[in-house]
C-alpha cells in the first residue's frame, strides 16, 4: 500500500508533463486529461485513506523511502515521503478541492484559447502541494515549496497580457522569496545543528537542542510561513493575486498555497513547543493578521479582493491557534479544512457571478442577483453562512474552538487574545454580508442593454453544490465527539488548557459578535441605496481600501529604503574603496615618476650619486663610532 504514496504525486506531475510539453495536439482533451488525473490522485488518497483508518492510531504513520538524493559522506539527502494523519488531512483536502476546481475550470476556462497550459499549471500546483506535505524531510520539503510558488507565478499571471496581472505575478513571487530565505536558512541551522534534515531527527532533538537553535529555526520558519500564508509583515501580494482567473483564487486560498505555513508550523510543532517566546510571537503575527484581513475586507467594492482579505483574516485565526501551542494545533487544521470547504465555494460563487455579469468585478454594479443566478446564490450564501460561524455550520465547530482555545490561553494573554478573536469574528459578520447584500440582494444596479445576469453551466455549479455540502456539514462530523482532535492527538498532541471562561458563554459571546456585525451590515446596505461610488468615508475607510498602506509602506520603507541604501554603498564605492585604491595607484604612480627622472642615462650623474652615497655611509660610520 505504500507504493500508492507516489502515485500520488505521480498522476498530476504527469499531467503537468503532458499537457505543458505536449503540444497543440492536446488542445482538445487537455482539459480532460488534467482533470482526470486530478481525480486519480484523490482516488489514490481515498484509498490510503480507508487503509489508515483499519489500523490502530499509533501505527497509521507509513514511509516510504524512495532513493538517495544526495549520498555523500556527511551529508545524506534523501527523496522519502511520510504518510500519517496530518499529512493525510491535507492530502484528501489538496486533491479534493483540487479535483473539483478543475472540474469547474472546464466551464469557467472553456473560450481561453490556452486552456490546455492552464489545466498544466494546476496539475503542477498539485503536485508540488502534494510533495510539500508527504516530504519526510525539510529539503525535499523545501522542493515542494518552491514548486508552489513557481507554480503560483505561473497562474496568477497567467494572463499575462494584462499588465496587472504580470506585476501580481511578479510581486507574489519576489515577496514569497523573501519567506523562502527565511525557510533556507532555518534548513541550514537544522542541518548544523541536528545533522539531518529528517522530520524524526529534527523533532525528536529540538527539546534537547539550545534554546537559541531552536529560538533562530523557529523564528525562520514563521517567516516562510508569513511569506506562503500572507500573513504580516509579508501579506502584501494575496489581494493582488486575484488578477489570475478566479479558479487559481480558489485553488491559492482554498487548498494549496496559503494552507502551506500552517502546515509547516503544525509539522514543526516539537521545535516551537520548546521555545515559548516564539510561540508569543506566531500568535501576535496572527492576532494582527486576523484584523488586518478583516478590516481591508470591510472597505473592498472588488468581490474577489473582499474574499483575499477575509482568506488573509481566516489564516490568520489558524496561525494565531498554531502559536497556541498543544491547545490549539489541532483547532487551526480543523478550521483550515472547513475553510477549504466554504473559501472554495465562495471563490467559485464569485466566478460564477463574474460569468454571468460580463466579468464584472464590481460590487457596486451588482444588486438583486439571487433572482437570476439561483444555484450561485445558495451555495454561495452556505459558505456566506459557514464563514461567519452560523450556529450548526462548519466554520461554527472550527472557529469557535480556535476562540475557545485563544481563552484556555490563560491569564492576561488569555483575555487579550479572546478578546481579539470574538472582535474578528464580528467584523468577519460584518464585510461578509456587507458582500451578500451588495451582490443578491436590492435592486439591480447593472446596464441591462449591456449585462444579461445567468446562471452559469453544470460543470461550475455541480462544484459549488459539493463544495457547500462540506459548509455545511464537515464542522459538525469534524466536532461531534472531538473526532478530529483524536484523530490528529498522535500527531500534533492535545492539550485542554485552562480556560476561565465556560464553553457555552464563548458561544454565547460569538453570536452576540455575529449578530452585532450582520446587524450593522444590514444597517448600512440593506435599508438604503447602494451608490454606485463609493463615498470618501472616514480615514480608516480609505487606508482600508489602499490595504491598510501596505504597499504605501513597503515603498516608503523598502523601495525607497533600498534605493537610498544602494545609493549610499554607490557612494561609499565611489569614495571610499574606489578612492583607496586608485589613491593608492595614483601615489605609486607619482612616486615611480619621481624615481624616473633619477634615471637619467647620464655617467656623470650616477657618479654623483655613487659619491654622495658613499660620502653618506662614511659619515654614518664614523658617528657610529664617535657615540
């Protein structure tokens, strides 16, 4: 049964092979063959699925050892996979969600002449997700890493005769590098320090290891973490991703990319768990993040750049349950699950809307779509319904434990950070109907001599009515009976906390913040006139809509600071090491000149000479003598 495990990247790398050297012969069934080959990868993870489950929790964990990458003396890198239930989780959710968004690429990708390129990149997206999380080691890890991002370089700017998206494209990928050094570099502290880059050795020595060891190899991998999950300081390329066509948003923020930190921080739970003070600082990196996706989400009017801040908001919720340590890592995968579930519906509801309203991006050109598209307006308001956390829905068992888990915290921290995610949850209520109103409900704002609003074809819808089915019911299979906490307790460990605030009052307190953000929503869009520009609004309004100066301050900070940076080592060249070294040419040149003219080619000068020196050495001589 092990063989399976590379088949299981094997069947979309060879898609991606296929479809990408293949040629224009593969115009017409491309598209089949990539999803087909999608879906063979979700059988085979199906497969070991079943397998895993009739063995008993302590020995579900399978490797498979492939062949020696690197067999040199010292310095052994193997290609491995380990197969257990976290990265089973991921498996089921990557080909899952990855096979039905390819099923909806049919439909959604049917005119774009390039179609058969673009099933290849999504085929290489899965596979290089798949290679990320069954690595059983940090640098065939690090592959995967990478292949995501190339791969997320090609799909974003995939159409790449827009200028927007070439410089997404480019500036998702210069950002992510900036992560990947940090993920290089906690691979090179592993290596010096453990001498392998195993997830056995690695894990099992990180308590054993110095507190500075572990405190630079944590601190590197939040930063790889920050870049792939968009998650502060390096969020700012996620909104900008949404140039790519709508199913790489849903594939980015659903299943693969952004899902890629939190995995690497639960996988490396051992080294986090034995330095506290960086645990301090993933939860603060996600406590802001969690706000600062949520507020750029309340002042966005583009439908998909909404969703990117609520997906930056969510992420954030996981990796603050991450830095929990034991009481919250298996809570940030529960809810990474369902957020696969309900983030994946909504990007694919708003492709559907963007089909059926000329591409149209615009919410405030929406209005009264329910009546028109009926099928998107379901299954796109249970993921509306999911995300918010209505009682019974999944984002209800997922996010509700990740508030929980935030008070179990205890003491001060406790409060402070309870208190963050009951105010996230609010504003997540508040910009997510503010996104249902302004899109299915009031009159419609739309020309209709140039807009004919329809519901979009089978192949995108039958995608969006699986995927609400898991909005709706995967929190509650996952909850019932802390099912998925068992499931995961081998792996990542459980532990209750110590929470001064019961479990129903958390409840309580987060459908009070529900009902309070849908409450406000409802007053501002759903008793009036939306216009159809945006007023000027209030200071924060208008820094929310610029991204909360994100990139302003990258610019400022880095653009600028690095231009004046390089000036000034242009400058420091110029002056400094140009001016020694030509100063010190210039000085022998001088001096060789100088000596020059001694060498005359006249006797009677070096007779001269000869006398003077020898009148010189005399008198040294003789007043050596006389003292």
């Amino acid at each position: 049964m092990d063989n399976l495990i590379a088949l299981l990247i094997a069947a979309p790398l060879l898609g991606a092979a296929v479809l990408l050297c293949g040629g224009r012969r593969l115009d017409g069934i491309g598209h089949w063959l990539g999803t087909l080959l999608a879906g063979a990868s979700f059988v085979l993870g199906a497969v070991l699925f079943v397998d895993m489950l009739g063995r008993s929790a302590d020995s579900r964990t399978v490797t498979k050892h492939l062949f020696s990458w690197v067999p040199v003396e010292g310095f052994q890198a193997n290609v491995g996979f380990q197969l257990d239930q976290l990265s089973m989780t991921f498996v089921l959710l990557i080909t899952g969600v990855g096979t039905l968004i390819h099923i909806y690429s049919i439909g959604y990708m049917e005119h774009d002449e390039k179609r058969r390129r673009f099933f290849g990149y999504l085929n290489l997206f899965l596979a290089a997700m798949l290679l990320l999380v069954l690595a059983d080691n940090y640098l065939l890890l690090y592959v995967g890493w990478e292949g995501v991002g190339l791969a997320s370089y090609l799909l974003i700017g995939f159409w790449q005769h827009k200028p927007s998206a070439a410089t997404a494209a480019k500036k998702a990928f210069l950002v992510n590098r900036v992560g990947d050094m940090g993920l290089s570099i906690a691979i090179m502290v592993m290596f010096t320090t453990f001498g392998s880059f195993a997830f056995s050795t690695v894990l099992n020595g990180a308590d054993g290891a110095s507190s500075g060891r572990d405190t630079a190899i944590g601190l590197m991998l939040l930063l790889a973490a920050c870049g792939k999950s968009a998650q502060v300081p390096l969020q700012s390329w996620l909104g900008d991703a949404m140039e790519g066509p709508t199913p790489v948003s849903a594939l980015i923020h659903a299943a693969t990319m952004v899902t890629a930190g939190v995995y690497l921080i639960t996988r490396s739970g051992a080294v986090f768990n034995a330095v506290p003070d960086v645990q301090t600082v993933v939860v603060i990196v996600g406590g802001v993040t969690l706000l600062f996706g949520a507020i750029v989400g309340c002042a966005k009017d583009d439908i998909k750049k909404a969703l990117a801040g609520s997906t930056m908001s969510q992420i954030g919720y996981m990796i603050l349950a991450t830095g929990l340590g034991p009481i919250g890592y298996a809570f940030a995968i529960m809810h990474l699950v369902t957020h696969g579930f309900f983030k994946a519906g909504l990007f694919l509801g708003a492709g559907s809307v963007m089909h059926g309203m000329n591409d149209e991006v615009d919410m405030r050109k929406y209005g009264g779509l329910r009546r028109y598209m009926p099928v998107t307006f379901a299954t796109f308001g249970l993921g509306y319904l999911a995300i918010i956390g209505f009682p019974g829905l999944s984002g209800f068992f997922s996010k509700d434990k990740i508030i929980e888990a935030a008070f179990a915290k205890g003491g001060t921290e406790g409060w402070i950070l309870g208190a963050v995610t009951l105010l996230g949850a609010a504003i997540t209520a508040y910009y997510m109907t503010r996104v249902m109103i302004m899109t299915f409900f009031g009159e419609k704002r739309w020309n209709p001599e140039e807009v004919h609003p329809h519901e979009s074809p089978k192949s995108m819808t039958i995608p969006m009515v699986v995927l609400a089915f898991g909005s709706v019911f995967a929190g509650g299979i996952f909850g019932i009976g802390d099912r998925f906490v068992k499931w995961l307790e081998p792996i990542t460990s459980f532990d209750h906390g110590d929470s001064p605030v019961g479990q129903w009052t958390v409840t309580g307190a987060t459908i009070v913040c529900l009902l309070i953000g849908v409450g406000l929503a409802v007053a501002q869009y759903g008793r009036g006139t939306v216009p159809a520009v945006a007023p000027r609004g209030s200071l924060l309004t208008r820094a929310a809509r610029r991204d909360l100066l994100q990139d302003d301050f990258n610019h400022v900070v880095l653009v600028r600071g690095g231009q004046h940076l390089t000036r000034s080592l242009v400058y420091l060249d110029h002056s400094l090491v140009d001016g020694v070294v030509n100063g010190t040419a210039a000085s022998v040149g001088g001096l060789s000149g100088r000596l020059r003219k001694l060498q005359n080619g006249f006797a009677r000068s070096y007779a001269v000479s000869m006398f003077g020196g020898a009148v010189v050495i005399i008198a040294a001589t003789l007043l050596m003598r006389a003292v």
